[in-house]
C-alpha cells in the first residue's frame, strides 16, 4: 500500500468513525432525554424566543434573554419549523453530540485515536449528560463552544494557520455568547496558546480578536438596551442581585463542601482531579495546559465571587455547571490510565472498566418509560388546542418516591417508610412552575401568557391538584385534560366530555 492510499484510508477510518460517535451520542441523547424542565430557564427560553418570532421582543432582559449564542438560533428554529416545543431538543442534542466528536478529535490530536475513541465514548454515557444534552441550558453550548476552541488550538499549534487561530478565538467568543463563565476558560486557553512555543504574538492575536468581539457585543448591547454596562449590566443587575448566592466567609472557605450535591458523580470528580495532576506533572506542554485548563476552571466554579460586600458566589455549585469541563477531565483520566496500562495493564482495564459499567447504568436508569420527545410532542397536540379555545386544564402534581434501593437506604438512615407526602409550599412552588411551563410551551398566542398566567386562573381541587381556567373561559366549562407531572415527568391526558 503506497504512503497516498495509506493516508487516504486513515482519513476515510476516521470520518467514519467521527460518523459513528456523532450517531450514537444522537441515538443516546434522545433516547435518555428528560422533559423539559420544570425550573423555568428552558420554557421561558421558549417563551422568549417565540417572542422574537412574533416580532413582540423580549418581555424583559434578564440573564436568559441576554444569551444571544442560544436565543437567536432557538428563534430560527421555531421560525423555520414551527412551535411544537420537541423542536427545542435539536440545538442541546447537536451540542452535545458535537463536543463528544471533539472530545474524540482532542484526544486522537494529543495522544491516540484509541485514547479519543475511549474519552468521546465516556462523555456520551457520562451520566449527567442525559439532562445537560436534553435542555436549553447553557451549559451544554459552553462545552460545544470550548471543545471546538480547544481542538482550533491545537490544530493551529500544528499549522500555525491564522485563519484556524482567528476561528478559536471567534468559538471562544460563541461560547462566551452562551454563558459568561466561558471565561474561565481564558487562563487555560491562554496556557495552550503560548506554553508549547511561549509565543505572545499568537496570544495577542487571540487576545486582540476577542477583546474586539467583546467591545461589538458590548456596543449593540449598549445600543439595544440602554444599558451603558451593555450584557454585564444586565446580568448584574438581574441574576447576581436576585440569585440568594450570598455567603458567609467561612460557608465561602468550605465551598468545596457543596461539592456533596454531585452524590455519585464525586468520586469521578475527585479521579479527574487526580488525573489531571498527573497528566500536569508528567504531560507535555499542551498535556499540561488542558490540565490547568480543567483545575482552573473547576476552581472557579467552586470559589468566583461575584460581590464582596456581601460576599456573593458568582453561581452555585452543581452538577450541570461541571458538566461543562467534565469531558476534559474525562480525557485527563484516560490519560493517565492509558500510561497505567503501559505498566499495570489489568489494574488499569479494571478501572476502565469499572468507570464505564457505573456510567452505563446510571445512564441507563435515566431512561424514562416514555420518550421525552415522543410524550411532549403528544402534549403539544393535546394541550395547544385547548389552550387556544380557553377550555380548563386539571393539574396533578405527583411528588417524588423512592424507588426500592432508595426506599431501603432511606429507611437505613431514617427509619422512616411508606409514601412521601410533600410539603404544602413545595405542593404550591410547582403547581406555579408547571403553569408557566404549560403556557410556556403550549399557548400558541404568546401575546396572552401573561393573561394566561394570572394566580387567579387556579383553583385547589385537592391537596396535590389544580384546575387552571383560562381568562374567557366558558362557565362551568369542565376541564379537556389532565396533565400529571413531577419534577422530570409530564404527561397530558384528554377527559370525556
């Protein structure tokens, strides 16, 4: 085989094979994907957007509306195919899809295709991808945005192409249109740019296209919304003062505490640490950049501040903000597994193996019993027509129980038995919450949502239901539907007239 065709099947072997991991991150996506949430960020995402199209404009610039890199392609969306709500899995799916093809491209770039295989395959099943790669959050943008830059990167650090350098610092740029704290990533970018050659006229380049990028955002910003601090005065003056991140000194000193809500996610978290301080101390130069990269970032999720007087974090800690530099510990773990192998080849197979098996079946176990597409595509065609005609909706609220193994360690530590009967204020804070989110996601005339949303079209019919009647509803119209639901369940069900 001549060096030509050798080569040729090389690339044809890896487009396929980036075909494959593209695939099969779609097929796992939609097949563990939750219902969009009842939280609030993702239906009014919606809402908003479906604003944009009607050509109304935002009813108010928050910290949602100001995500530009999510919001205007969302609006194209429901421009180009309409306003049923399963249209809003498309950009989260092709996100996370994406960044696992460049988890794998990283990988292969920096050490080997097996290497890249492995880690893009890990970030596929990683368990809290089944609600980042389901939900308008940005959290899975930001991670698309990134691995794009870092692979931009690399392949310049290889080309010294210009055109590739300008491109990563306009991904950078996107990923900041996203979510702010793409600028935690800064450092690390910086480290990758200039530790391989200590190149400072790369950096200012990257650097200058960015800080331009930055002034333009902050001049239409400026220009849109009146605000002379542009999209940071937004934020600032709507989520930073209105979050409840306030903490003491001390809750400030132990934040690393709160890393407890990761529950079976923390000893992944605590052996990405540890790979990355290996790969930092025995890698080479862009090894060692990713690594400060993902312990910078995971820093700052845990201790940026966004106040001092009071002491204010910047955001909470949780398992969808890490979500975003997870796959780059992933790739940091394998890394040091794979050099584990080279000398202890079983032990390091029986760790492998060990951290794909608990991916599986915590990802398996996130699969609901109905498809989450399927069901809010038959709750759109269910509950848009009622909506539209003013005809009254039952609301069932169905609080969380323990499943078997839950129900036995809960009984371990507490004692305590039988079914959960939830408190009257949780009963009422998501009654509210799935209210907005059914006019949200269901009212085809957003004109009226705030109509629609008035604390007078409820009324208690039991402890845990609600009958919604809309504003012009007919008297004693009976409800067309009942829609029972839960923290990740909804599902919408027509009643005999």
């Amino acid at each position: 085989m001549t060096p030509i065709n050798a080569s040729t099947n090389d690339r044809n072997r890896t487009i396929l094979i980036i075909l494959g991991i593209f695939l099969l991150s779609v097929a796992v996506r939609v097949l563990t994907a939750e219902y969009i949430d009842i939280g609030g960020d993702n239906s009014e995402k919606w809402r908003q957007a479906h604003r944009l199209v009607e050509g109304l404009g935002y009813s108010v610039w928050y910290q949602q509306t100001v995500r530009w890199a999510i919001m205007l392609p969302l609006a194209g969306i429901i421009k180009a195919f309409g306003l049923n709500p399963v249209l809003a899995y498309i950009q989260p799916i092709l996100f996370s899809s994406a960044a696992a093809v460049f988890i794998f491209l990283i990988g292969q770039r920096l050490h080997s295709r097996s290497l890249g295989l492995t880690a893009a395959l890990a970030t596929i099943i990683f368990p809290q991808m089944a609600q980042t790669g389901s939900q308008l959050w940005p959290g899975v943008f930001e991670l698309g945005f990134l691995s794009l830059c870092v692979w931009l990167i690399l392949v310049w650090l290889d080309t010294r192409s210009r055109t590739t350098l300008v491109l990563a610092a306009l991904a950078f740029f996107l990923g900041w249109g996203s979510r702010v704290t793409m600028i935690y990533a800064a450092p690390g970018l910086a480290l990758l740019i200039w530790l391989p050659g200590r190149n400072y006229k790369a950096l200012f380049s990257f650097g200058a296209v960015v800080a331009a990028l930055f002034l333009v955002e902050w001049a239409v910003f400026w220009q849109i919304t009146g605000n002379p601090m542009g999209r940071i005065g937004i934020i600032t003056g709507t989520h930073i003062q209105s979050a409840g991140l306030d903490i003491t000194l001390t809750e400030y000193l132990l934040s690393f505490l709160k890393l407890s809500k990761l529950k079976g996610l923390v000893a992944v978290w605590v052996a990405c640490l540890g790979g990355a301080v290996y790969v930092a101390a025995r890698g080479d130069s862009r090894w060692r950049a990713l690594a400060l990269l993902y312990v910078i970032y995971t820093f700052l999720l845990l201790y940026m501040i966004s106040g001092v007087s009071p002491l204010k974090l910047a955001m909470p800690v949780g398992t969808r903000f890490w979500g975003v530099v997870a796959p780059f510990g992933l790739l940091l773990l394998l890394r040091a597994l794979f050099d584990l192998k080279e000398v202890r080849p079983r032990t390091a197979m029986a760790l492998m193996g060990l951290v794909f098996a608990a991916f599986l079946g915590f990802t398996a176990k996130k699969i609901p019993p109905v498809n989450s597409l399927a069901q809010i595509s038959r709750d759109y065609g269910l509950l848009a027509p009622i909506l539209a005609e003013r005809k009254p909706v039952l609301m069932r609220y169905e609080h969380w129980q323990p499943d078997f193994i839950e129900e036995h360690i809960i009984a371990a530590i507490t004692g305590k038995r039988g079914t959960r009967v939830p408190r009257e204020d949780h009963v009422l804070a998501a009654i509210h919450r799935n209210h907005a989110r059914m006019i949200a996601l269901f009212l085809p005339d957003v004109s009226q949502y705030d109509a629609y949303l008035e604390a007078d079209t409820l009324t208690a019919t039991d402890y845990t239901t609600y009958l919604f009647t809309p504003p012009g509803a007919a008297p004693d119209e009976p409800p067309a539907a009942e829609i029972i639901y839960g923290r990740k369940l909804h599902r919408a069900i027509a009643l005999p007239r």
